[in-house]
C-alpha cells in the first residue's frame, strides 16, 4: 500500500501525521453486506422451494389428507333410514403422533397416504352400524385402500373392528355392528391409507363415504391435505414477504 507523501520545495517529504487511504474499507463492506443479504434471500428461497416440494412432489414423502370441512348429514341423503350428524375433519399432526387402538392391512404412514376423519351424531339420529371410506363403483375415483384403523383419542366410539375392501369393493370398513354409534356420540379418529405415498390422493380428490343403519347411504367429501403441510410454504412466503418489506 502506498505511503502519503508530502512535497515541499523541491523535495518529497513522507507524512507522517496524513491517514492512510481505504483501498478496500468500503469495498469489503459493500461485499460483506451483499454476502449477507444474498445468504438471507437464498435462505428464503430454499425453505420456499422445500415447501412447494413438500406440497406438490410425489416422490418426496407420503402426505396426510382431511376433509375439506365438516359435511352434514341431514336426513335427507337417497337411502338415509334417519342418520343425522356431521362428518369431521381431524388434524392430522395429533391424530398421527396417537396410539393405533384398532386396525386392519397397511397402517403405515411413511409409505402410505393418510385421510384421517371422524363422525358425530346429532341427538335424535338413529344408530350407525358401520362406516366406510373408499369408492363404489368400478371405475373409482381414488386406488385401492391399503389399511385403516382408529386411534385411541378424538370422541368416545371405537369400531369393533376394521377390514380392508377388495378391489371389488375398493373401500375400508369400520364396523360398529356390536358397541353401536348412538345419538350423541363421535367415533374417535378414523384413518384410511392409500399406496404407493405421494401419489395415491390429491387436494380436490372425491371420496365416498358410506354410513349404515341396516341400510346404506353414501355421502360425499372433498379431500384437502392437512394444514401442517403448508407450514413451510408459508414460512417461505413469510420470510420473502418481510424481506421485500424491508428492501422496500
């Protein structure tokens, strides 16, 4: 680095008392700061893309499902003997970390998706003696169930058991035939698993779900996946949101 130099007559002197120039000071602040900001924005972008990949990749992981919103059951339904009540949606996040009191075929949810729900009865509905989740007829709208089950919390009803349908069928069954669903009560946490994970369901998807009282009556729901699966995309969101805030 150069030395101020001072010249006086004829002569060149060195200052001593003059403050050395800053070659890179302001340069390696601006780089310093770039780097920084360039890891925060990256940062976002990443968590961002790890979201979307979460939501939309049918290779990332297998995904848990609910139901769009709580679908009554009015009476009214083609075939409805006098059932009255509300299908369920359930979050998926306490419902999976819960223990499995009943269930049927292929319970996993690692290589499985998951549709997780429940159903109320309204004081004056007759009983329920089975419940069943899937599709009717043969051209379906979703695969084949893998498995199903129940978990130990939610309402108060356990089925007395769980089966798998065949490919004839395409549905799963809990069945209630010995301790009745009864005005009043709500079935703890049903769940249905579908293969191969991440690519059996998506938002939209339609199911049937059959409810019986010596007759059978079917009712319709949308699926939408379980609102923790949002969590990062919307944290990525979140983080990009501020930081245009700020650069604004």
């Amino acid at each position: 680095m150069s030395t101020p130099i001072c010249p006086r007559g004829g002569a060149t002197e060195i200052n001593l008392h003059a403050a050395p120039r800053p070659l890179f000071s302001l340069a390696h602040f601006s780089l310093a700061h770039f780097s920084r900001a360039h890891s925060r924005r990256a940062l976002s972008i990443a968590i961002l893309f790890i979201g979307i990949l979460f939501l939309g990749s049918s290779s990332v992981q297998a995904l848990p499902y609910t139901l769009a919103g709580p679908v009554a059951i009015t009476g009214a339904e083609v075939g409805n003997p006098g059932v009255v009540g509300t299908l369920l949606p359930v979050g998926v996040p306490s419902s999976l970390s819960g223990v499995i009191s009943v269930s049927g075929g292929d319970t996993s949810f690692i290589t499985n998706d998951v549709i997780v729900f429940a159903l109320s009865l309204s004081i004056g509905s007759s009983v329920v003696d089975e419940i069943g989740i899937g599709t009717l007829d043969s051209n379906p709208i979703l695969p084949n169930p893998m498995g199903g089950g129940a978990f130990a919390e939610g309402g108060t009803e356990l089925p007395d058991s769980v089966a798998v349908g065949s490919f004839t069928t395409l549905k799963a069954v809990f069945e209630y035939v010995t301790n009745t669903l009864v005005a009043g009560e709500t079935t703890t946490n049903l769940f249905v698993t579908y293969s191969p994970g991440g690519t059996a369901l998506a938002e939209g998807d339609t199911v049937n779900i059959s409810i019986s009282s010596g007759t059978n009556f079917t009712v319709q729901a949308t699926l939408v996946p379980e609102p923790g699966t949002f969590l990062l995309l919307g944290s990525g969101l979140a983080v990009l949101g501020m930081r245009r805030r700020r650069n604004a």
